[in-house]
C-alpha cells in the first residue's frame, strides 16, 4: 500500500523529470539550430542562402567561439565556412574608435595558417585577402579568405593579425594610418567535410592546345584544372544556370610548367551556387556542360 505522501512524492518526482526532459529537448532544438542554420547576418547578406541551402551547407560552417584582445582592440571568431578548396573566416574587429565616411580599416600583417592534403593534386594556385563587408563606429566585420589547389584537411587553425591601420582615401589617393600596434594569434580545432562535387574530364579546349581535366565544384566556389600550353589570357569566363542565369566571375589563372603544363582557374561565387544548378561553363570560345561530364 502507498500512502498519500508516497504517492505525492512520485508523482512531484515524475514531474521534475518531465520538465527536465522538455528543455532538455528545447535546449539541444534551439543548439541544433543556432548552429546549424542562424548564419552570422553579415554572412548570409554576401551568400544569400536559402534556409534549405543553409541546412545542406551545414557540415561546411562551424561557430568557433574564439575572443582575443590586445592594446585596447578585440577580435571575435564569428563563424568559419569551408570547401575542399578554401576556408572563409568571418570575424568581428571593435575598439579602434570612430571611423570617417572615406576611411575603411586593414591590417599590416594578416595569414591563415592552412594545411593541405599535399597528395591529392598537382598544380599550382590559390591566394589570401580579406574584404570588409560592413564597418561603422567602434565596430567592423570582416571576412579572410584563404584557398589553395590542394584539398583543405581538418587541423587547427593558426590565424594571425597584427597593426591595425587605417585608409584614408582622398584626391591624392590612399593613405595609410596607425591606430593600433596590436598582435593576434588565435588558435582553434577545425573540422568540415567537403559536400563538394568532382568531375572528371577529358575535353579538348583552346583550339586543342590544351585539356580540361578537372572541375570541383562546391556551392562557395570552382576549380577547373586545364593541362597543356599556358594560358596567358581568356576573353571570358562565364557560367549559365539552368533556370537561364548567368554569373561572369573574376577569376584566377596560374600555370606551373610540371607535368607538361597545369593551368588552374579558380574562383568564388558571390552568392552560394548548387552544382546541380549549373548548366554550363564557358572558357573563351569552348563550352563545357557538365551534364555530359
């Protein structure tokens, strides 16, 4: 037999249970969310994802959740999106003070420290910068981008930065400002996997001079491998989507004379691009759709 108390208890006990079940179930939705699909702001006004494209693109994006200050600035990790090709490091620089309408901020010294699967591609190409996408008063995100032809592996991240300047454009052109001498080195445990397509071909281009031999596609950028004579120059590049869009992309070209010549062209779309969007490439006068690759 149970007595009223007994019975109070278990059901009290019963109840605290459920209530801890509950948000529990609401505390891992609101985690799986947040990092899963609440993109920093900023970056999804330079992507423009789609919600499903953002969920696809999930195994790409890591929150790192990194803060360093030095000499009065602070920079914050915001988020990190990633291909087999590149890493994009959106983060957040604060306390350099006001800032004027023709004046923006840079740094003297700023590296990714990347490392590469040296075994999986032959060729040259790749390249680093960083690119403001909004800056006000006390406050500015920026976005590094660091690629190379060899595939990105999961490591840890080294990123360096150091001599907040800032650039004061006028009728004499740029000039350059110390606001801050501080030092950054920041450090944090990296993991993606590559969700991109690869597509193997074996198409004559360039009046035959040269050989298509590769294409990786991701939705953040492509990556064409050309072997055969240099190419010094192309009147265009543009990509046709299936929907009768197009993207002309600024592109990068590199040769190294190895292994009877390798070209790579490479270049990053300025919105997010599903491969199976894409219709067609157009290198100079060739076409290549990839539906016949």
């Amino acid at each position: 037999m149970y007595s009223c108390d007994d019975v109070y208890i278990k059901n009290k006990f019963l109840r605290t249970v459920l209530v801890a079940a509950i948000l529990i179930a609401i505390s891992s939705l609101t985690v799986f969310a947040s990092v899963y699909f609440e993109w920093n702001v900023k970056l999804t006004e330079y992507f423009k994802p789609s919600k499903i494209q953002m969920e696809q693109m999930q195994k790409m994006t890591a929150f790192p959740q990194v803060t360093a200050a030095d000499s009065g600035i602070t920079v914050d990790i915001l988020q990190t999106l990633a291909d087999s090709h590149g890493i994009y490091v959106l983060y957040e620089v604060s306390g350099f003070g006001n800032i004027g309408e023709n004046e923006t901020l840079s740094w003297k010294n700023a590296h990714l420290k990347i490392s590469y699967d040296k075994n999986r591609t032959v060729g040259m190409g790749g390249y680093a910068y960083n690119k403001i996408l909004d800056c006000d008063n006390n406050k500015c995100t920026m976005l590094y981008i660091r690629t190379g032809k060899n595939e990105v592996i999961n490591q840890k991240l080294a990123f360096d930065l150091s001599g907040l300047q800032k650039s004061v454009t006028d009728s004499n052109g740029r000039n350059y400002y110390p606001v801050s001498d501080c030092k950054f080195n920041m450090e944090w445990d990296f993991r993606y996997e590559n969700t991109g397509k690869t597509l193997i071909c074996d198409k004559k281009i360039n009046n035959g001079k040269n050989t298509l031999t590769q294409i990786d596609l991701s939705p953040i950028s492509m990556w064409m491998t050309i072997n055969g004579d240099e190419i010094k120059d192309l009147n265009n590049i543009k990509i046709t989507l299936k929907d009768g869009g197009t993207i002309n992309p600024d592109y990068n070209l590199s040769f190294t004379p190895l292994y009877n010549g390798v070209n790579i062209i490479s270049f990053e779309f300025n919105k997010v691009v599903s491969a199976d969007d894409i219709k067609s490439v157009q290198i100079g006068t060739d076409y290549i759709l990839l539906g016949d690759l």
